[in-house]
C-alpha cells in the first residue's frame, strides 16, 4: 500500500467526533499551495482560506474588498496541496448576505471550481435563510460569531466582543440557532472565555475559539502566529516562529551577496 492511501483525510464527522473524545483540534489559515503542502504535511487537522487573505496577501485594512474570484484562486491553490486536512473557505464579504438563492449560488461556485471540503460564513439569525440553504443543498458550513471582521464598519472597533449581556444573550442564542440548523463546527473570535466555555459546554458541535480561551479547537492566521505580519500583536497571538526577521536576514546577505559579486561562484554556473 503508498504512503498516500494510508491518510485518511479529516472529514465534518470527525471534528465531532474529536470533540466527543475531548481531542482539540488544530485550523491554521493558508493562501497558497507551498504553504498548505507544508501545513498539511505537518498534521493540521483543518486549513481555513480565510478572507484575512484580503489583509496579509492583498495589503488591504479590512477584509471587505476581496472577491469571490480571489477567495476561489486562493481555495484552488490549497486543495491541490491538502492531502489529509479538511479545507474550509470563508465567503466573502457581499456574496451571501442578499439572499438564499446568492448565497447558494457564491457556495456553489467554491465548492465546485475549488474542490474545498467546507464553507465559512460570519454572522447568526440575520444568515440563517442563507446557511440553511447551503445545508439543504448539501455543502457543509462552519459558522463564525464574536468578532466577525466583515461587519467593522458596524463594530468601529476590533476590542473584544459580548462583553455586555445582551450581546453575550444574542451570541448564545445565535450558536444553539447555528447548530440546529446544521453547522458542523463555529469559530469565536475575541470573546470572553466564560462565555466561550458556556458555549462549547452547551454544544455538540465543535468551537474553535481565536481570543476566546481554551474551547474545542484554536485556529490562528499563519502570517501572525509565523511572525511575518509583525504589525499585529493582540494579546491572544502566540507567536510560534520570527519568520520576517529571518526573510529579512535572508534578503539582505542575498542583496549583498548580488552586489559584492559573491553569487554566483564558480560552483553555481554551468
Ligand atoms: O479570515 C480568517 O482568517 C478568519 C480567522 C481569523 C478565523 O476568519
């Protein structure tokens, strides 16, 4: 038997099942084919093409302008690496909110031109038409409350979200609605963790905190947690590794390298 036929590839039921036995579970997000190969390769049990491509690939301040087209080239590059995790896209910004039907039709196409395992979707009973629409349809969705980057202009802020009870009341109504409906896992983003854990206690499916303590899984942007996107430091950003510095390092013995005429030598050409 190969090597390939061996990996069984995490699947929505496993997650659940993870949960069950009380095995956290591990999502990173990844852009780009070399990358994900890396974090597939490593183990992660979930790979999010998080719309966060719209800040640390594009260079945008928030995540509303990255398109569908983007968000599928993206999808595209990470299927074809992932060979055991299960790849989730987000739906971006503009392409679900309107109705059932555009948001069937924006899933549709990511499933179909990506091959992804999942979609992510932000928001609770305002989307539920719109999540249920994509579960009747067959396509699995992993929903993402707290925090939910794509509604900033509403927020004005990224502090902490459901600090005050009647967000906190809206966010636990909203999960139960999200699970019910058929949500195969959440992700909760900048919450406090009593509330978090009040959540994950109540919930069969699993919850993937970012800034929200330690709930069923944790999920980082890879661009912070590998120190290449330095600008970013919140409190709840471990970071695993000083990438940019090392980019940099690199960068500058090479420009040196070119100009004192050292590279290439004599070993290095034909
Ligand atoms: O887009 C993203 O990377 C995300 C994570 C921060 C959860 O949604």
């Amino acid at each position: 038997m190969s090597t390939e036929s061996k990996i069984r590839p995490v699947t929505t039921l496993r997650l659940t099942e993870m949960k069950q036995r009380g095995e956290k579970i591990s999502m990173l997000t990844a852009y780009d084919y070399s990358t994900a190969k890396i974090l597939d390769a490593s183990g992660i049990d979930v790979i999010l093409v998080g719309d966060s491509a719209a800040n640390v690939m594009a260079g945008y301040e928030t995540t509303l302008p990255i398109t569908l087209d983007d968000m599928i080239y993206h999808a595209k590059s990470v299927t074809r690496a992932a060979k055991r995790a299960l790849v989730v896209v987000d739906m971006p910004f503009g392409t679900y909110q309107s109705d059932p039907i555009q948001a069937l039709h924006s899933a549709v196409r990511i499933m179909k031109e990506s091959e992804a395992d999942a979609v992510k979707m932000e928001g609770g009973e305002e989307i539920l038409d719109s999540i249920k629409n994509l579960l009747s349809a067959g396509i699995p969705v992993m929903g993402h409350l707290g925090l939910t980057p794509q509604s900033i202009h509403k927020f004005g802020t990224y502090n902490i979200r459901a600090k005050e009870e009647a967000e906190a009341e809206k966010l636990i109504r909203d999960a139960h609605l999200l699970e019910e409906a058929g949500c195969f896992a959440i992700v909760l983003e900048k919450i406090p963790y009593a509330l978090a854990k009040r959540v994950a206690e109540e919930l069969t499916i699993p919850l993937i905190g970012i800034g929200a303590g330690p709930v069923d899984g944790q999920v980082l942007v890879v661009h912070d947690m590998l120190g290449i996107n330095s600008d970013f430091s919140p409190r709840f950003l471990r970071r695993y590794a000083d990438v940019g510095n090392i980019m940099t390092e690199a960068f500058k013995s090479y420009i040196e390298d070119v100009k004192s005429g050292d590279f290439p030598n004599e070993n290095e050409r034909y």
